[in-house]
C-alpha cells in the first residue's frame, strides 16, 4: 500500500515536470508564441477557479452560480494587499485565498441550509452584490473606472521571458490545486463530502454532520477561486468590476458540467478547450454566445454526463500499463474505470 | 433503551405528531405500524434527530437525544436505515459500507465487521466492487441495512424494508431483521405491512394520524378484532 503511494506520488511529479519543462521550453524557443503561452497561461486560471467550483458543484452536489464574485474577492484583495502593503505576491494570493475563504464562510453560514435552486440564486444574488460593491468603494477599488497598475509577475522587458515566467506561476498554482482537490477528495472528509452529492439523508443517518462538511467544501472552494483571483488580477494587471459579472459565473458552470461534474481531469480538459474555444469565437462578436448556447446544448443532448462523467483520466494507471507491464497490483477500491486516452492528470 | 415522552412534532402549521410516549427495551424487536401519513416515518426521524420536536423528549441509554445533532446520535450507537434505502447509487458496495463505517473510532475492527456483514449478506460479497445503484432492490435493502450494521448500531431502526419488494425478499428481509435481533441489536421496526411486522415483533404500537392508539404484546394485537379491520385486511 504504502510503496503504492510512494510510486503515485512519483509518477505524478515526473510527470507534470517534465510537462511543465515541456511546455516552458516551448512557449521560450517560441514554438508556442507569445498569444498561445498567453492563452494558456489564462487557461490556468480558468482551470483554477473551475476546479474549486467543481469541489463545491461537481463533487459536494451543492450548485453555485457566484463563483465569479469569489474570483472578484480574491483579485480585488490581492492586489490591494500587494499595491497598498508591498507584500510579494505569493504571499499576497494566499491571503487573498484566505480573504475569499473569510467571505466564503460567511456567506455560506445563511445560506448552505438552503437546497438546490435556492443556494443557486443566493449564490448569484452574492456575485451581483459583490460586483456592485466593487464599483461604489471607489476608495478602495477604483470603483466603475477600474483598478489599475497591478504590478505583473515580472518585468523583464524581455517579452518571452516574461511570458515563460508567467506561465510558470500560473502552472505552479494549476498543481497546487490539483493537489489540494485530488488529495481533498480521496481523505476521509471527500468520502463525506461525495456522500452528500449523493444522498443528504443517508449521509446523515451515517452520522456524517452534513452542515459542516457543506461549509468546509463551500469555504475551501472559495479560497480556491480566490486563489485563481489573486492570480488573473496579476495577469491582467487591471482590474474592473464588469470583469467579474454573472455571465463569467455562469461560464465556470459551463466548464464544470461540460468537463463532467465530479471529474477533476474532465474540469482541466473544458477549462483548457473552453479558453480556445472562447478565443477562435471571437471573429462571430457577439454571435459567439448564441454557438455557446446551441453547443451547450448538443452537449447536454449526446453527453449528459460532460466529457468525463465523473471518471478521471489517470496518469499512474497509464505509465502502469506501459511502462511497468508486470506489476499489476493496483486494485485499489476507490479505481476509477480507467479511459484509453493518453492524457494526464498533471495538465497545467 | 429508548424512551419516548409527549413527542409533538410539527411541519409549519401541521401539528404531525400528538404527545407520542413509547418506549423500546433492550433485545426487543418493536413495531410501530399505521396507515400512510400516520406519522411513522416522522417519529423515526425525531428520533434520529433530523427532525426537531416542539415538545416532548427523546432519551437513549439513558442520555437525553433531543436537540443532539443527528452525527452525534449514531455515534451513541442508534442508527437508522432510512425510508425508500437511500445507498449512494453512484458509489460501490464496498464504498456504501466504508460509508457505513464513518463513524467508527476502532478502524482496526472492521475487517471483522465487513466479515459479520457478508455473512449475514452473502450476495453483498458477491457484487462488492458493483456500483450500488444497479443493485436490485432486494440487493439495495440488504446493502442499507449492512451499511446501517457497519457502525455497530444497539438500536436498528428501520424505516418500511418491505417497501417496494418482491414477496419472496421480504420473507428473506424479515428473517435476517430477526437474526440482527438474536445477535443483540435492538430493533425498532416501522412498517406498513403490518401482517409481516407483527409477526416477528415483541410488542407494537399502532399509530393512527399522529397519535398512538393502541398498543401491546404484537401477537395479541395481530390476534385483536380492531386491528385486523384497520390494517390486516378483516
């Protein structure tokens, strides 16, 4: 057991090593250009904030719509702990993680008792509020004119380096929460917190205490996405309250359902595909929403379950079955059916 | 072991349950049986604590249960096996009973647990690493209540494990909630088929819209001329 988690814990570092040295190599030659590293990087923090909406969505069952008023939170006191305090910035994202974790406790107190549509709305209620606040505490925030010059992650002045530089950030970020989110969901609490998906009564008469487990899965995800904030206010390096209004919400939704609700691989596949997508739509203009719709659409028709259901691509069970052919000892309980697909869980 | 005192319960305005007063001791098989919306399913649910009562009390071994929250009660070693099942669908049976197990401070006796409840449910065994969810319902009863067993409860209560099965499982329902009593586990049994509750009962009571209205030795009460009009079919 204990050399199976050894041989894990390799296998995913190596792995998404060597495919960060992969990927920094390319965006550095410029085989991946300075617009692709860009996208990319951006990505990243899609998948970050997408991957903390699945924890509270796709894994606890309990549906958000205000997760782009947790980014908001994050960003916004990110930058202003780094602006106003000169704090470096990676303890200023985590404070601001902590920050949206504050907001998110506080938020979720009233309004976790609620079930279904109502959490929903509520949610959405406070991702409206907190847009609203941003623009009125002009003192703080800018107000409606924005908040500007965020210091970036580097400034080189060597436009690929820093390109190179704030990919590696961000990547680093992707991992960190890969690694809280898988490691979440595998302990003892993620057992609690997949049983509420599945059944609140059965959980409870298990003796799980639901309530709390709702708010530490609610509270944890909100420090994700105050995380992935932190990270986007640095990135643009500008700040404006419209940035984080209810359609950005609703696009994390869209990553979360269409990657699979419940599959952390299938929230780093649609958080990467969405980010393209999103970028080669944009020649229709506005037009590009009404393919949004129509392909969110065919999806929820021919895949009701998202790309992945709530299947995981693994890794390990991939450098397992071609690289050590012989040691088939992994029966693990909590296996997920196994894809073919070659991809892997240490993407960006 | 269980004491029940002038329980009233209300849903908003709807007063469910009238001064309800019963009592379990230990190593019975008790039944509470009634007609639907009697308010079977709500006195469990008072008991195990996700319903709050207005008045009245609970108390296990001794110990005052109202107002516990509903974790803290299966950790005093009562736990229910709610109404219509309620496995995890999506999870394995093996991942069902680890659920059960949640509570369990003593992990290093599972194994022994996991031993007690394949034996007493070999068709578990068979289908371990099956995803709950396409388990039959005979299979699903019998994977709630070996869920339920996990936690190594003193007081089983059951909430209808008839419902919706073929005749031939309830039979086999019913003689296995028999053999979880002979082991030692108290049983509180709610159920609309009266006939099959009463037979393997000690005593029972008979609720009729919220109020208790008869109650005694379960074979006398099966024997009665007023239950079996109400509920036996004449």
């Amino acid at each position: 057991m204990k050399k199976n988690r050894f041989f894990n814990a390799i296998t995913l570092t190596v792995t998404s090593a060597s495919l960060y040295i992969l990927l920094a190599l390319l965006i550095f030659t410029g085989i991946i250009d300075e617009y692709n590293g860009q996208l990319l990087t951006l990505a990243g923090i899609y998948v970050i904030v997408s991957l903390s909406l699945n924890l509270i969505t796709g894994f606890t069952g309990q549906l958000a719509l205000g997760h782009a008023g947790f980014m908001a939170v994050g960003a916004y006191s990110t930058a202003i702990i780094i602006m106003r305090l000169n704090v470096p910035m990676i303890p200023a994202v985590f404070a601001g993680g902590l920050i949206t974790a504050i907001f998110g406790l506080l938020i979720g107190i009233p309004t976790l008792r609620l079930r279904g549509d109502y959490l929903a709305i509520t949610t959405l209620g406070f991702g409206e509020i907190i847009r609203v606040i941003m623009v009125n505490l002009e003192g703080l925030t800018g107000g409606a004119a924005g908040l500007k010059g965020v210091p970036p992650f580097s400034d080189s002045g060597d436009f690929i380096l820093d390109a190179v530089i704030k990919f590696s950030w961000v990547y680093g970020f992707v991992i960190f929460t890969l690694v809280v989110v898988s490691n979440l969901i595998k302990s003892s609490p993620g057992r609690a917190i997949i049983s509420i998906r599945e059944d609140e009564i059965a959980s409870n008469s298990m003796g799980i205490n639901v309530p709390y487990y709702k708010m530490f899965s609610f509270t944890m995800s909100a420090f994700l996405a105050g995380i992935g904030g932190g990270l986007y206010a640095i990135y643009f390096g500008y700040l404006n309250p419209q940035m984080f209004g209810f359609l950005n919400s609703v696009n994390f939704v869209v990553i979360v359902v269409l990657g699979g609700m419940g599959s952390i691989t299938g929230t780093i596949l649609a958080g990467i595909g969405f980010t393209y997508i999103q970028e080669w739509l944009r020649i229709f203009k506005d037009f590009r929403l009404v393919i949004f719709g129509l392909a969110l659409i065919s999806v929820m028709l021919f895949w009701p379950k998202g790309l992945m259901g709530t299947n995981e691509i693994s890794v390990v069970k991939l450098v397992r079955k071609y690289f050590f052919k012989n040691k088939n000892s992994d029966n693990s309980s909590s296996g997920s059916p196994a894809s073919g697909e070659s991809q892997s869980e240490g993407v960006r | 072991m269980l004491k029940i005192e002038g329980l009233n319960v209300y849903y908003g305005t709807i007063h469910a349950l009238h001064d309800i007063s019963f009592e379990v001791n230990e190593g019975e098989i008790v039944t509470l049986i009634g007609a639907n919306g009697a308010g079977k399913t709500t006195t469990l649910h008072t008991i195990s604590g996700l319903i709050q009562p207005k008045s009245g009390s609970v108390s296990f071994m001794g110990k005052p249960v109202t107002g516990v929250p509903a974790n803290k009660i299966v950790e005093m070693g009562l736990c229910q096996v709610p109404e219509g099942r309620r496995i995890f669908a999506n999870l394995t049976v093996q991942e069902n009973l680890e659920m059960g197990a949640y509570t369990r401070k003593d992990k290093a006796n599972l194994k022994n647990d996991y031993e007690v409840v394949f034996t007493r449910f070999p068709r578990l065994k068979e289908r371990i690493r099956q995803i709950a969810g396409t388990l039959s319902g005979g299979e699903q009863q019998m994977l709630a209540m070996g869920r339920a067993l996990m936690s190594r409860p003193k007081l089983l209560l059951l909430d209808e494990p008839s419902m919706g099965l073929a005749p031939l499982f309830v039979k086999e329902i019913f003689s296995i909630i028999m053999d979880i009593n002979r082991a030692g586990t108290t049983v509180l049994l709610v159920e609309q088929n009266a006939n099959m509750a009463l037979s393997i009962a000690n005593r029972a009571y008979v609720l009729e819209t919220g109020s208790i209205v008869l109650s005694g030795n379960a074979k006398e009460l099966a024997a009665s001329e007023d239950v079996r009009k109400a509920y036996l079919g004449g």
